[in-house]
C-alpha cells in the first residue's frame, strides 16, 4: 500500500516539471492574458506559475470573443486545481512519499551510433552517442529493444521557505547493443529555498535555458540534469534608475561538477544567463558557460580562473586564459499579434569569439543556430498549435581539443542532440481539445556530415580537408495522452525514422521504430492536520 501524505500548515517552493502545465501557460500567453514573463529560463518554480496565473484571471477582460472567454476560463479553472495551495496561500507541511509514479514500456528498434569524428589544427573531440527516437529524455540509457520503466516522485514541504523534491527511476533493459541491465538513479533530487524573491537550489535538477520546448542550444533536456548549486530570481523584477527600461528581467547562475567517466574526472561548471523584456511582445538574452579544471586540467590561479568565468567578451580583445571550455551566445523572442500571438525565436550558441574580420568563421564555421516561429493559436481558442524550427551547426559546436569528452554529460550532448556538423528541420503539430486528450505529431528531417576540416591563421580561419559521407533521416513521430480521471493518465507513442546511410557508410539505410505505453498515477493524499 502507498503511504499517505501527512499534512498540517507551506508554501510549495519547489519545480513545475509537468509539460502539460507549460502548454497551458503558453495558451494563456498566447491569448494575451500574461505580460510579465521571462520565456527563457525553465523550469519555473511553482510559486512563479502561481503569480502567471493571477495576473491571466486578472486580465481574463481583455478578452472579447465569447469562445475564446470559455477556453480561457478552462484554462485558468485547470491550473487554479493544480496550483491550489499556492494560490491559496496555504503555508502547510506537507510529505509526499509518492505524488506521481510512472510506469512505462519502451520497445526500440533503433541502435545508437557516436557522433561523428573530426580532425582540425587544434585536434577538437566529442565523446557523446546519438538515438532521435529517445533523444531529450534526461540522459536515460534505453537499449535497442525492450525497456521497462519505472519512475517516482517524491516531495516534502519543509515549512514556509524549504523543499526537498525527487524523483527515482528504475530502468531494466536487454538489446542488441547492450548487456541485460537494472539501473536505479535519481533524475532529479535537491534541496530548495524560496526567501522574498531568491531562489537557491542544491542537488541535481533539470536546466532548460533557451526558447525552445526543450531548452537550447546551451542546456536542454537531452542529457543527464546537472549537480549543482543554483541560485535565480523567482519572478522577474525592474533594475533601478535608467536599467529600468530594460523591463521585467531574470538572471540565473549555476555550478556544477560533472562526472569521473571523462577525459578529464571531475570538471566544474560554471554558467549564467540574463533575459530582459524592454517590450511587451519582446525578450531577450545572453548566456555564457564554462567547462574547466578537472583531473588533468590546465593549471591555473584563482584569480586567473575567476576571470575565465566572467570572460567569454574579454576572448576578443586577446585576454582569453585558455583554460576552459567555453560556450556563450544570446536568444530572443518576438511575438507577433496580428498572428494571434504566434512566437517568432532565435538562438545562437558560439565556441569562440573571434575579431571582426573573422566573423564568418565565427558565425558559420564555429556555431550552431536555431530559428522558429511557434503559432501558438493555431485556431482562434488556442487549442491547436504548430511549431515550425530550422538548425545548422557548423563543424565544431560542443567540441573542444582540450576536453576531449566535449559539452556533454554521460555521453550526451547537454545542447542539441543534432550535434556538430548538420542541419536539421522540425515541424510538430499539437492539439488538445479537453484537458483529458491531447496528440502531438511531428516530422523531421536532418543531414549530418563527417567532413574533416583544419584549422589555420592562428585558428581563425577554417578550410574543410576532406568531404565525407552523409547520414540522413527522416522521422515521424506520434504522441496521445488520455487522462482517465484525476489519479491515473495513460500516454501512448509511436515512431518511425528512414536513415540513409547510417553512421556515414554508403548504402547503408535502416528502419527505426518505437512504441511506447506508460501509465501516470498519482495517489491520492490524505490531509490528518
């Protein structure tokens, strides 16, 4: 039997992590009804998708059109059931041994294979394995056949100010490529503190930073969540004096320590991302990470180390230590309300900041780049949506000469799974007509190259050495949830993928399939104060 929540006077200050809550803010946003929001730093915390919500009720008259009024109000009764307690303010004590359990089985015909190889001056590398059908899903090793899934959610409301969530998986799977195996880790697990607008997180959590679904091009959901030290702003806030018309803005900064399986044991992480919002339908921001240290590491002083976080500008005036691995770039986000709202991003991600007459190797060579545009109402309710998104990746993002394993984590890229090297095109069409039923389709195309490349003029300039193979594929994926009632939802998914030359050998193209079942519960809980 399950063990019942005990509950008796808190204010929830943990993560939202369900994605059908993001698609139900994002049909608010989308209907005009929030105006004070930061797109780019995910997740949310749970008392900030409570502020989102209010400021929707409150402007719920905006609205005109009957319809559309209705399907607003749904909207809003939804998440007012799913955020009670924040917005009702109840500051109880609260333990949740089990709020959500997720039973799941994954078959999978679709082997993996590692990106591809490339040699350049400077010799850079990435240590990291590619699967489309199962990419961004928190860095869980599925084997090419079955899978048995099981995960966990676990939550206890520590008084007014604390939290301590997690969430436990138990993988068992037997394939072609791997050995039969039993895995038992924790996706997330972290301790939280919420203190007027101060956020501060320790332990291992998802970072989603970019204006994608699934995060960007820096950190996304593809790989393992970071361990970490976190601190951010809960709600957006107004710097003072003239900052002032930069608008309602976020920051956030992390550091982390990644895992012993890599080149070099034991690197640091360092990040930051600011978001700023002059306009209402406006947004954007600028991210800077590092990778450095580690066993093996370039050696260097505090100071020398402290700079190299703060850095990534300093590059192009020639005071880069050249002890890391540093990314950087910025996003922003338009939104266009002749479309009804519909959502026009871009993002950038650089290895290296070069000097201006080198910005083409910079821009071309040296980054990967993302662009779309979200119709966020597809119909006039918002009930519908399609999501439109383009990315090319020069020949050198998330590789490093020095740290060899690359931007990754437990071989995945903690970026875009396209990876190096390749281009790639998404069209995903989404409906949920009820909050019991909802469907996701989307196909896409993507080419990636092997070519090999060097590095010349004080590597400022890059000219490709030999034009090698292609890989192409071609995928449709389909997705249904069915929420049975309150307690128990059920989600079903399919997955096709032609590959033309698959891991770069000539005529060899394969199928890939997958067909997943997995059934949500979460338990009932029971209030003895």
């Amino acid at each position: 039997m399950l063990l019942p929540s005990l509950s008796f006077a808190s204010l929830n200050v943990s993560i939202v992590e369900e994605p059908q809550i993001y698609r139900a803010i994002d049909q608010l946003i989308s209907l005009r009804l929030i105006d004070k929001v930061i797109l780019g730093h995910k997740p949310w915390s749970r008392s900030e998708a409570a502020r989102l919500i209010k400021e929707a009720q409150e402007n719920i008259s905006r609205i005109e059109d009957v319809e559309v009024e209705v399907e607003a109000r749904r909207v809003l009764k939804y998440l007012s059931r799913e955020f009670k307690k924040e917005l009702e303010e109840d500051f109880s004590f609260k333990l949740s041994p089990f709020s959500k359990i997720n039973l799941e089985y994954l078959f999978l015909d679709s082997p993996f294979r590692k990106v591809a190889p490339v040699s350049t001056g400077g010799g850079d590398q990435i240590d990291a394995f590619i699967n489309p059908l199962v990419s961004h899903q928190l860095g869980r090793n599925f084997a090419d056949t079955h899978n048995g899934f099981m995960e966990t959610r676990h939550e206890i409301e520590l008084g007014r100010y604390f939290s301590i969530a997690g969430n436990t998986t138990f993988l068992a799977r037997t394939g072609k490529q791997t050995s039969d195996e039993v895995n038992l880790r924790f996706d997330e697990l972290y301790l939280r503190s919420e203190f007027k607008n101060i956020g501060v997180q320790f332990g291992r959590d998802i970072l989603a930073w970019g204006q994608g679904s699934l995060g960007g091009l820096i950190h996304s959901t593809n790989a393992t969540p970071l361990d970490m030290f976190k601190i951010s702003n809960i709600h957006p806030f107004y710097y003072p004096w003239i900052f002032k018309h930069l608008g309602p803005s976020q920051i956030s900064f992390y550091f982390s320590v990644l895992e012993e399986s890599r080149d070099r044991p034991h690197p640091y992480m360092v990040g930051y991302k600011f978001s700023f919002r002059p306009l209402k339908n406006f947004e954007f921001g600028f991210t800077n990470a590092i990778l450095s240290g580690g066993e093996g590491g370039s050696p260097a002083s505090a100071g020398q180390r402290l700079a190299d976080v703060f850095g990534f500008l300093g590059n192009g005036f020639g005071s880069d230590p050249n002890i890391s691995n540093r990314v950087g770039g910025f996003d922003f986000a338009l939104r266009i309300p002749p479309l009804r709202g519909a959502k026009l991003y871009y993002e950038v991600l650089f290895e290296d900041l070069l000097p201006p007459g080198h910005w083409n190797t910079m821009f071309l060579d040296e980054a990967i780049h993302q662009a779309g545009i979200l119709f966020g109402r597809l119909n006039k309710t918002g009930t519908q949506s399609l999501r439109l998104e383009y990315q090319h990746s020069g020949y050198r993002p998330y590789r490093h000469a020095q740290y060899t394993s690359g931007w990754t984590r437990n071989e995945k890229i903690m970026g875009s799974e396209l990876g190096p090297d390749a281009d790639g095109l998404l069209i995903e069409f989404e409906s949920q007509p009820t909050f019991d039923f909802a469907q996701r389709h989307s196909i896409a195309a993507e080419v990636r190259d092997s070519d090999l490349f060097a590095l010349l003029n004080n590597a400022t300039v890059v000219r490709k050495t030999q034009d090698n193979p292609s890989e192409k594929r071609f995928r449709w994926m389909s997705s249904f949830d069915l929420h049975h009632n309150p307690k128990v939802s059920w989600n079903l998914s399919f997955g096709y993928e032609r590959v033309y030359g698959f891991n770069f050998v000539p005529g060899r193209n394969i199928n890939n399939f997958l067909v997943g079942l997995k059934m949500t519960m979460r338990p009932w809980q029971k209030s003895y104060f």
